[in-house]
C-alpha cells in the first residue's frame, strides 16, 4: 500500500480517483524534472569553474613565457 503524506496527513494512493492519481503523477514528474535540471545546473557549474581556472593558469603561464 503505497501512502502520500500531504500536510502532515497520510493518505492511501490506492483509494484516490484517476484524476487525483494524474495530480500526483504531475507532481512526481515535477519533482524528477526539476532534480534532473539542479543536477544538470550542478554539473555545468562545474565545468564552468574549472574551465575558469584553466584559462587563468594558462593566461598566467602566458605571462610567465613573456617576461623572458
């Protein structure tokens, strides 16, 4: 018996009617998109961070190179 907790209330998914079942079904859905997205944000964040430092250290090697 699967339960939903709403308002420190719980509920049995099984008694719900097919349109109150689609609403959780949209909120599920909602809930993964939006996990999938924070993840993805994460991971591009990331790359963005560390291809930040690449180009100082190259900028920053490319001095080095100059002052000879």
């Amino acid at each position: 018996m699967t339960k939903l907790t709403l308002d420190e209330k719980e509920y049995e998914i099984e008694d719900f009617t097919d349109a109150q079942k689609e609403m959780v079904n949209i909120l599920n859905l909602g809930s993964n998109s939006s996990t999938l997205l924070n993840h993805m944000l994460q991971c591009v964040t990331a790359i963005q961070q560390m291809k930040t430092d690449e180009l100082r250290q190259s900028l920053e090697g490319d001095k080095d190179d100059q002052s000879k």
